[in-house]
C-alpha cells in the first residue's frame, strides 16, 4: 500500500495506537474464576465482531496474578491464533473487558483516528491478516506484525461517515441474522407441535414416537417407498460439461445448490440412472459428510448421483414427498438419524438404516396440511436470508468503495 487518495495519509498501526495482548490466570486456582465479574475474553468471542458481552469472567485476584489486563471500550481485537477461520477475525468491543493471550488488543491513542473505522479497515483485510501470519493451519500473527501494517487514513469526519455507513449496514445484517434465528427456532416449535399433535386432535395414543393422535399411524420409511438405494457406487468418468453428477454437498435443506457440481457424459448416465433415477417428486437425503440434509428433487433438471446422496421414491397414494421431506428434517427424525449414523473412517448413513427410519403418519389431507404450514415458515426464513445476502454484497462493495477512497464521503 503505498499511494493514498487525495488528502489522506498513509500510517501504521503502531503509529496510531498501543498493542497489547492478554493472559489466562491459573485455571487450577478456583479463587481466579469462582463468582468472578469482570468480562474475560477468548478467542472464539471475536466471532461476535462488536462485543457487548462474553461469556467468560475471571476475579480481580486473577487479574492481578495473571498477565491480563484491562482493556479500554471501543478497542480493537484481532484473533492471533485460533481454530478454522478465527485466526485474523476482527472485533471491537463496546466494554471494557480482559483478554487471554491468543487475542491483540489495538487501543487508538491518537484522537484523530476513529476506532469505528480502524475495526472497519482491518476487517475487510482478513485475508491478508492470515497471509502476514504465514497463511499456514499452525501459523499467527503477533503485535509486531500488527504494528507494521499500514494503514490509509482519511480526514477524521470521513473517517467517521465511513464507519457511519459501514456500521449502519452491519445492523441490518445483525437484526437480519436475529429475525432468521428467530424464525427458525418458530419452525422448530411448530415441527414439534405438528409432528405429535397435528392439526385439531383432541384424542391422542401412545406410540413408539411417543403421543401421537389416536387418528395417526406409525410406519417404516420403507413401507410408504417403492424404491429407496443410494448413487453410483464405482467413480464415474467426468468432463468439463453435460449432466450433472450431483454428492452431499449439492443436498441442502430445500434445495439443490448447483453452484459446485461436477459433470458426467450421456453414457455414463445411462449407466446409472438404470439403478438410480431421480425423478421430480423424488426425495434425496445426504448419508455422507453432512448427514441427513434433505430435498425434494425439483422440476425439468437431469442429473445422477454419487454414493454420498440416497434417493426415496415415495408411494404417492400414501406419503406425500412435502410432508415426507419436513419430517425428516424434525428434530425427532434428525436424532434418529444421528443414532443410526455408522462410525467407520467417518459417519455414514446407509440404506437399510434409511429403511427403517420411523415416521408419524397421517391422512393424506394432513400430511398436505401441515406440509403446507412449514412450508410457508421455510419461505420466511428464505425470504430473510436472501435479504441477508443482498446487506452483505452490499456491505462488500460499501468497503472496496469507501476504505480505498474510490468514493468520497
């Protein structure tokens, strides 16, 4: 980084503010944990990005017998080391609080520099936060290192409607992400009132899924199917285009993703699709990875499948594939899942244990009938995750726009 825009400057961290990091006291000392009240934070809080709170808390002695110390509000943290993608994530916090040693604590000393905007510029440079730190799993950064990188400084009342603006489109996304946990913890209340009370029963059964409407039968996935089997076993011959072949990654709760996929020739289709024929109605289940994600085959596409995704075909006159597909994704069908999972070099659900996998069973105009309702909260949570991802390609272009002087605010 070495042009700046007009009227800015270019700096370092470490000319702008102090860097300090944290400790851990004594975990075999109760006296440093017990009903401690001051905030303690770990690596995993910088998740969070603005911190009101965390979870951890130590005592004053643990503070004074530890190498940890008080960090002032509106600081910036940065992960120096943690699992998966925690190392270079970016916080600031809005308490004051104390950190172990994994995190860097960047408190602005210069009243001229918005803390708000420092938190924005570091975070839209996370990959080249990991990349200072060698890039490597077992790699991190240190204060030197963040003292070094430099900075592109804009006059302090830009550098405040930047961090404005920035931060205004961040509180969309965080009350977007709220409305969507929201939702999805209703449909989850609604999976466990449907599933074992249904629709306007009062006379209820005991059953081996517990009380269920005396109206309801308990069945086999096998019994209500014509067909349940799994892709292609052998690894098929691949090219750059033609039909899809499709494993657990493209298997999403209601959906296929097609954005990764591989593809196969016409010969090789024809080979496969003579054991395993998805067809629209049909119901695919992932049995490897990601386990138990479940889709109801769509409309006009062709594709084959792989050995990590199952296939249910359904007896029409008995189940339908909607109400089918929402029970399999109820947290009473998952757990069953879960049990029969087969631990080899990595879990596995296979097709005899699909088979017998059980399943509340009402009418057929039940079954749409409550299919119907849980539908309309997946369009909900649809609806609200696609707003989620318009905020974030926005707040994408809002960053390359406004923290390279590209647009003058």
């Amino acid at each position: 980084m070495n042009k700046v825009p007009e009227g800015w400057n270019l700096v370092s961290i470490g000319d702008i503010a102090k860097l300090t990091a944290g400790g851990t006291p004594s975990t075999s000392r109760t006296e440093y944990w017990e009903n401690g009240n001051i905030p303690w934070m770990t690596s995993g809080d910088v998740h969070k990005r603005v911190i009101r709170d965390v979870k951890g808390r130590i005592t004053e002695k643990g503070l004074k017998a530890s190498a940890t110390k008080i960090i002032p509000v509106k600081s910036i943290f940065v992960a120096l080391a943690g699992q998966g993608k925690t190392r270079g994530t970016v916080a600031i916090s809005e308490i004051e609080l104390t950190t172990n040693q994994s995190i860097a604590a960047i408190i602005i000393k210069n009243k001229d520099v918005n803390p708000y905007y420092i938190f924005h510029n570091l975070s839209n440079r996370y990959e080249e936060l990991r990349s200072e730190s060698g890039g490597s799993g077992r790699a991190g950064l240190n204060l030197q290192i963040l003292s070094d990188i430099a900075l592109s400084l804009p006059p302090f009342a830009e550098q405040s409607k930047i961090a404005e603006i920035l931060s205004s489109v961040d509180r969309s996304i965080e009350a977007t992400e709220n409305l969507m946990a929201k939702l999805a913890d209703l449909k989850k209340a609604l999976m466990q009132e449907l599933f074992t009370k249904g629709i306007g029963h009062t006379k209820f059964k005991n059953s081996p899924l517990g009380r269920i409407p005396e109206e309801w039968e308990v069945t086999n996935l096998d019994k209500i199917s014509t067909k349940i089997t799994d892709g292609e076993h052998q690894t098929p011959s691949r090219t750059k285009d033609g039909i899809y072949l499709l494993s657990a990654r493209n298997v999403l709760n209601g959906k296929l993703a097609l954005e990764d996929v591989d593809y196969i020739p016409q010969c090789e289709y024809d080979r496969i699709s003579t054991r395993c024929n998805p067809q629209s109605g049909d119901i695919l289940i992932s049995c490897s990875g990601t386990i138990g994600r479940v889709c109801i085959v769509p409309d006009n596409i062709t594709f084959a499948l792989v050995r990590s995704v199952a296939l249910i075909k359904l007896k029409k006159t008995e189940a339908n594939p909607n109400f089918i597909a929402q029970a399999l994704q109820s947290p009473q069908l998952q757990e069953q899942i879960g049990a029969s999972i087969s631990q080899l070099a990595q879990g596995n659900l296979f097709q005899g244990q699909i088979k017998r996998l059980m399943l509340p069973l009402p009418s057929l105009k039940e079954q749409t009938e409550i299919a119907s309702i849980l539908s309309a909260s997946d369009a909900k949570i649809e609806k609200a995750k696609s707003r989620l991802n318009k905020l974030q390609d926005m707040k994408k272009g809002l960053m390359q726009d406004l923290l390279t002087g590209k647009v003058r605010v």
